[in-house]
C-alpha cells in the first residue's frame, strides 16, 4: 500500500530522533519494498524566530494532503511553551479533528520497570484520550490585570458528540483487539458539571457495549492502581487533561518517556492523523547524543499500522526489544551507553538481517 507521510522534526533531541526513523523508513523501503514518500517541513521554533509563526500561513493546507504525519518534538527556551503549543500541535489534532490520542503502556522485554513486582505481571494496555476538546479548549481569559483583584478563567469544554466520539471509539477498539474492559477516568464527585456530564454519555455507549465490562474510576484513585496494579488495565478511556497526565504515568510505569510512542487519530480518514514521541524536546540533552530514538521510531511503527502495514509495525517492535537485549546497543536512560546514532544504527542492522516472513 502506497503512503503519502509529511514529516516534521521540530525542535531539540526531535530533530535527532527523527533522523533515526528516517534511517529505519529507508531501511524499510529498500529492503523491504515500502511504497512511501516522504517531505519534510522545517516548522519548529526556528521558524518562528524567522517568520513569527510556527508554520506557514498554508501550512495546515499543505498536511491535508498527506496520508499521515510524523511529528518529532516542540519547544525551545526562545518561545513561550504555548506558542509552540497553540500554534503548531494544536492546530493539526483540532482542524484535522485527530479526537483520538492513542498511547500503548507496554513493558518491552528487555526493559525494567521502577515497579518491583511488574517483572513477574503484565503491563500491556492502552490510553484512549479525548484529543479534541475538555480541558485543553482555548475559552477563558484574564480580568483586571495588574491589579490586586486579577483573576483568570479557563473554560473546560465537553460536548455530547466529542464524548460520544471517543466512548464508542473506545469500545469498537477493545471488541477489536479482544480485549474484554473498559475503564473510565472520572472526578465526578468533585468537579460536578463536565465530569458528571461525561459519567452519563460515557454510561450511555457502555449499555449499548454490554459485551464489554465497563468501570468508572476517580482519577486519583486511578493513578494509584496505575503504580499497585498496572495489570489490571486493558483499554482506559479519559478526557483530555486527564488522559495527559495518565499517559506519563502510564510510560514511567512501563519504563521511561524515552520509549512511548503515540497516534493522534482521526478515525474517518477524511484527514491525516498524527504520530509522534511522548517526551518533548528535551532542550538540556539537545545536541550532545544522549536521546532515546526509541519513542519516535514506535511512532513510526504506529504509523505504518495506520497506513496498512501491521506487518512492518510487528517487525519494528521485534527489533526493538532485540535491540533491548543488548545494553550496549542502547541510550544511557534505560541502562545502557550507545548514542542516539549508534543505537539507530543498531536497529538498521537487525531490521536488515531479520527479514523472515516479510514482504
């Protein structure tokens, strides 16, 4: 199946980690006669030094049409943190209504956990976070600046359809992939309007899903299980602030930022969806080798999945936990003393003399 991808490196150890997964997508189609093209957009902090903004005034136009996106990282100390955010990031997930953040928690063989007891457990599932409104919806403002009565309100924003959207997404993915629970992050004992709004609709597509088990979980309560009892989750389902913070706690339980990927979606295929790391620039280790690629080359394999190719998406993760075998071929951050080069490098290498059963 031919792809279509633009790519989009970003700031600090983005751009380092990205130039891996161009290596293994080279890899890939040469060796194994991936049908891809790529381009690349040099929009990042840089750019909106130059230019005052962080991707053209087309830009958004010119990713539509691309079959999918990857994204490396954002942020640099030259730019507040939420105009790299508002005026990149998030305008691809809203216009291109990527309401589906998707984050795998998997403990990769060869990889530790901080969690003592996870080496004899499983940790294998997966957040499903509203991508596209909730807490992260830019309505408020600031009242009497400067002064001692100042005051600031951010409105959290929760429709019917967008819960809906990614309740059903939610369930259709766990009936897919055979798992049998749901469970859902809440705080409807506190925050009383949206979270007690989001209990009822996500309530309503769980009866019309009663082959699935469904569970409400308070958040804090939630997290807590995250540390005492990873394996006892298959598909969690949060809104948008709620499904951020989870997702970090998610990989540190399952072994470091520096390995977890995620997919921003856009189930109908009427816009490219998104795949990038979990980390962010890292702009104290930019420069200096130290970046895991392991975060943006998953995402890349994720994004193979999406187009149609589960096959190579498979292929990607063996080598992957191959190469977390060897802690010589790996970054210092999970125990070992390769540099982001050297540990691309190595993956290149199993990919080349690992082709069995791949076409």
């Amino acid at each position: 199946m031919a792809g279509n991808i633009a790519i989009v490196p970003g700031d600090g150890i983005g751009k380092e980690v990205m130039k891996q997964a161009v290596k293994v997508l080279e890899t890939l189609e040469t060796d194994y006669a991936l049908d891809v093209d790529y381009d690349v957009f040099d929009w990042s902090s840089d750019y909106y030094v130059q230019h005052g903004r962080m991707l053209p005034e087309d830009g958004l136009e010119t990713l539509k049409n691309y079959d999918a996106i990857l994204f490396g990282a954002i942020g640099d100390n030259r730019v507040p943190d939420d105009v790299t955010v508002w005026e990149l990031i998030m305008p691809i997930r809203k216009t291109f209504e990527q309401y589906v953040n998707f984050r795998p928690v998997k403990q990769l063989q060869g990889i530790n956990s901080p969690l003592d007891h996870s080496q004899n457990k499983k940790i294998d599932f997966v957040i499903l976070r509203e991508n596209s409104e909730g807490e992260y919806s830019d309505s408020g403002g600031l009242m009497f600046q400067g002064q001692e009565k100042e005051m600031a309100i951010q409105n959290s924003i929760f429709t019917k359809q967008g819960i809906k959207n990614i309740a059903e997404f939610a369930f259709d993915y766990a009936r897919k992939h055979h798992y049998s629970k749901v469970t859902s992050a809440t705080k409807s004992n506190a925050i009383t309007h949206t979270m007690k709004f989001w209990d009822k609709e996500v309530g309503k597509i769980a009866e019309s899903h009663s082959d699935i088990e469904y569970e409400k979980v308070y958040v804090d309560a939630l997290a807590a299980k995250f540390v005492q009892q990873p394996e006892e989750f298959q598909v969690v389902l949060a809104s948008n602030l709620f499904g951020d913070i989870l997702s970090d706690l998610g990989s540190a339980v399952a072994g470091g930022l520096g390995i977890s990927p995620s997919a921003n979606i856009n189930p109908s295929g009427e816009f490219p969806s998104m795949f990038e790391p979990v980390h962010g620039s890292a702009p104290d280790i930019s420069g200096k080798g130290l970046a895991n690629p392991i975060a943006q080359i998953w995402s890349l394999a994720l994004l193979l999945e999406h187009i149609g190719r589960k096959d190579l998406h498979d292929h990607i993760l063996r080598a992957i936990e191959q190469l977390l075998s060897d802690k010589s071929k790996v970054t210092k951050d999970i125990g070992g003393s390769a540099s982001t080069d050297e540990a691309g490098d190595a993956l290149v290498k199993i990919l080349r003399e690992n082709k069995v059963g791949i076409t």
